[in-house]
C-alpha cells in the first residue's frame, strides 16, 4: 500500500486509566462504565480548555500506541468470523486512531477526571471535541455484523489478539 502524504500529529496530552496493558481491558466505554481516568493537557495548551467545564462528555481522539502494523482483514472482539478492519473498531488499522465518548467529570488546571475509559494507560491525546447530542447523536437503521452480538459487549474484554 502507498502512502502519498504523510500527516505529523503532536499529542496534545497523556490518557491516564488503571489499564496498564490492553488485555482484559473494556472494549469500548459503554461497558466501561465508572472507571475513573484523567488526561493530563500540556501546560501550554490550558486555555484551550476554556469552557469545556459545561460539556458533560467528551469525544477523545487518540493514537493506539501500542499498535503495530494492521491487517485489512480481522477478527474482531464480538465476533469468531473475519471482517474488514473498516467494518470494525479493532485497534490495529492503517492509520492506528481511537475514538472514545467520556464523561467529563471535572477539570482543574490543565488536568481533566474522565469517567467510561476503555483506554490504555499513557495512550497520548491528539484531539477532545465536545460531545453535543444534537449534533452527534444518530439513530442508527442497522449495525451490520454486530446485530446479534451487541449484548456481549459488557461481558467482553481484550484479549491479546491485537499485540
């Protein structure tokens, strides 16, 4: 596969959670629920942080720094079958981007306390745009493959079929 263009990103923070390793880690922050993390910002950012304190959630993009390599063809967490790896939200992609909705639960300084955090541990920050339900809620008419599996997603957790 070519690359034309390369794009540089500079985290603009560190996540923080009690996740040291992927394993056995929530798989999305739905069946996250409760578990407490923070972000720390860099110090020169915080006044961009400026009224994000009315926002009761979050939409972190992050990069999967654990991540390596990808396959264009995977079996994800809910599933024994193969699908392609855009059909899915499985960490090792093309480019190894993360997407989470939390709970913002206070910021002081230019740290934040999230809540709902299926994320690993040191996972750097690249973006936080506020979660707007107007804006960003859909309903959905199908959720292809996971149809019949969406209810194992609570009792799930990662395993090492991604390391």
């Amino acid at each position: 596969m070519e690359m034309d263009k390369q794009i540089i990103f500079s985290p603009i923070g560190i996540i923080h959670s009690p996740f040291k390793e992927a394993k056995k880690m929530p798989i999305q922050p739905a069946a996250a629920k409760g578990i407490e993390g923070t972000i720390d910002i860099n110090s020169e950012l915080e006044n961009g942080l400026k009224d994000l304190d009315g926002f009761s959630h979050i939409i972190l993009l992050y990069h999967l720094h654990l991540s390596r390599g990808f396959s264009l063809e995977v079996v994800p967490f809910l599933d024994d079958k193969t699908r392609g790896v855009f059909a899915t939200r499985a960490p090792r992609r093309p480019n190894a981007i993360g997407l989470s909705i939390v709970r913002l639960v206070d910021i002081k300084k230019n740290r934040l306390y999230i809540q709902n955090v299926d994320i690993v541990d040191g996972t750097p920050l690249l973006d936080i745009k506020p979660y707007v339900p107007e804006f960003d809620d859909q309903k959905a008419e199908r959720i292809g493959w996971l149809s019949d599996k969406i209810d194992k997603m609570r009792e799930m957790k990662a395993d090492e079929r991604f390391n």
